[in-house]
C-alpha cells in the first residue's frame, strides 16, 4: 500500500514538473521579427522643358525593404532644386522653380524607419537632369466611353423612337505634351458614318457629344478623330491626333443586358529584363445574353510604360516594352476596354477598366 501511494506521489510530481517546462517552453518561444530594414539607392533620369517651373514624386520606397516603411527625413550639402517630404512620409518631391535647360546632377540622402522605430537606415538618390529641346513628347491617346441614352419623351413607348444624349468627353486626360494643350479640330473617322453631333466646350479641352435625336437604330459606336495642339510661343506648337469611339446603348429604362467588370491582373518580371508579353482574358468575367467581342482598348493615363492592343476580338495583349534591364520598381499600367455582344443581338455595349501591376520576380540562389 506504500509502495502504490509513493509511486502516485512521484507521477504527480513528474506531471507537475512537465506542465512547468511546458509552460517555460510556451513563454520563452520565440517571436518571428519583421525583415530588417533596408533602404536602396535610388537613380531618376528627368527631362524637362525650359523656361517653366516642375515638380515631379520620386517613389524612393518602392524598392526598399521592411514593413510599414517612413520617411524621416532628408540631408544634402547643396542642390539645384528642392527636395520636400509628403505629408503621409511615402514619397519624396523633388521642384524646381524655373528649369534654364542645363544638364546637371543633384543628389540627396534619405532616412527610412520601419514600424515608427526609433532607429532609421539610409539611401541616397541621384537625379539626372536635361532639357528636351526639340524633343518634346506630344502624345494623344484613344478615348472610349459608354453610355446608354434617354427616352424622350419618357414612359411613351407608342411615340415614335427618339434619343437624347448630351456629354462633354474629356479626352485630353490621357494625352501629354509641352505647355497647355487644347483641341485644334475634330472630324468624323473617314470609314464610319457619325449620328452623334460635334463641338468644343468654350475652353477647348473637352468635346461635347450630342445625340442627334432620331438615330436609324440603337445602340451604336460612334467613331471620330480629334487633333490637339499643345505649346507656347517659348516652345512652339506640336499636334498630335487620336481616335475617339462612343458605344451609345439603349434607353436607361431598358434592362442593362451585358455587364463589363473591371479587371486587375498582376505580373512578376525577372530584374534586368527589357520586355515581356502577356495575354489579358478580359472577358472571363464579363457576361451577355450570348458572345462578347472587344470593341476598343484605350489607355487611362498618359505615362503607362506599356502598350495594350486588340489579340483577336477577344483577348488583348499587353506589351511591356522597357527603354532600359527592369530595376525592380513596381509598374502600374492602367487602361480601358470596351464589349460589345456580337451579331445575334442588340449589340449592346459596356466599358471596364483594366489594371495591371509588374512586381519583381523573387531572386533564386
């Protein structure tokens, strides 16, 4: 009987003493920590017109490393411009009150912390600078819009048909160039008949699209050209043109029988690499009451650092063609489409936007 409650005694005592480590174990297990912070240098290239004032955001952390990265702050000796950290410490803008067309070089060191950590680490940046001269980039861009008309009058159906559409297309917002720049003209595209009518707003910048008002059937693609001129009497005038198309869908009483839906698609790229191609099923998520073709692929912003094009009726290409190897800055193009549903139907027709995002491909030992 001893002997069984002294062997009871030692099981509870041995329990007790593998809880404890257990326990000690549990409390002294270590904690992931974050990536260390590390900050790497920079190098931008600008090319800038003469006689004007810039300011441009150099995105210094897009390849730095660590978790919930600031900026702290900047030091430099001496420089032509002016460095300025944003409000949220993300980037860095660097301005320059009146640019005379010299080439030079500035350069300026940062400090990055991670997680609002007391200590930082540090990068330096170097900006390239030069004058464009005669070189300047005047590019003018497809436009697509969407848009489905009014009943006029409304709730007749027995009245004959008639269509009222008025909107101002803002198609300057994708084009660049030297100076201001404004619309010169706009035409009708010499392959297509236009039902819609034509003109400027007082400004210049935008067309004003109207419908007609008896159109011989609905929906429709309108398509037009526009020439803008850009410039000034320091910089001369530069003119660029560029293909606007308008899908006019049934009256905003009728059900909305296709849907277009916005995509991302995200890509990684090999450092060093100068182009690369991708094929963009865009339509995968969109939906009619039968086919779906690509009508029109247009870019939403000037500066995209690659080109988005029709495959077939529907897949579209996107071509990421760099001037110099990929550094591992993160690229984002932005662009838009239009989908029509193919003969069979009304042909109606939807817009989505398309976005796509190159990140660096992870490094192999």
């Amino acid at each position: 009987m001893k002997v069984v409650l002294l062997l009871g005694i030692l099981c509870l005592a041995c329990q007790a003493t593998a809880e404890e480590t257990a326990s000690v174990a549990a409390e002294t297990a270590p904690v992931p920590s974050p990536p260390e912070a590390k900050a790497v240098d920079d190098e931008f290239e600008l090319k800038w017109p003469p006689g004007q004032a810039h300011r441009v955001a150099l995105r210094v952390l897009a390849n730095d490393i660590g978790e919930s990265l600031t900026i702290r702050r900047t030091h430099f000796m001496s420089m032509d411009g002016r460095v300025e950290v944003s409000k949220n410490r993300k980037v860095i803008f660097y301005s320059l009150d009146n640019y005379a067309g010299q080439e030079y070089t500035d350069g300026f060191q940062y400090m990055v912390a991670q997680n609002g950590a007391a200590t930082d680490v540090s990068a330096c940046v170097d900006i390239h600078v030069c004058s464009t001269l005669q070189t300047y980039a005047v590019t003018a861009n497809t436009d697509l819009y969407s848009f489905r008309v009014a009943r006029d009058p409304p709730g007749k159906p027995d009245v004959a048909t008639k269509y009222k559409l008025s909107k101002e297309l803002d198609v300057l917002a994708n084009d660049h160039g030297p100076g201001d720049c404004w619309l010169h003209s706009v035409k009708p595209d010499a392959d297509f008949a236009i039902y819609g009518q034509l003109q400027f707003t007082e400004d210049k910048k935008c067309v004003l699209y109207t419908s007609t008002g008896d159109v011989p059937f609905m929906p429709l693609v309108d398509r037009f050209k526009y020439i803008m001129q850009c410039g000034n009497d320091a910089l001369g005038l530069y003119a660029a043109e560029a293909l606007v198309q308008v899908a006019v869908g049934g009256p905003q009483t009728q059900k909305q029988n296709i849907v277009a839906k916005d995509n991302k698609f995200r890509f990684k790229l090999a450092l060093g690499s100068i182009t690369s191609t991708w094929q963009l099923p865009v339509l995968a998520n969109d939906h009619g009451r039968g086919a779906l073709a690509i009508e029109g692929v247009a870019p939403s912003k000037w500066d995209n650092n690659g080109t988005a094009s029709m495959n077939t009726a529907y897949c579209i290409t996107y071509v990421l063609a760099l001037g110099k190897p990929y550094n591992g800055t993160v690229i984002t193009d932005k662009f838009k489409y239009i989908a029509c549903e193919e003969r069979g139907y009304d042909g109606e027709c939807a817009a989505a936007n398309v976005e796509v995002v190159i990140t660096p491909a992870a490094v192999r030992n």
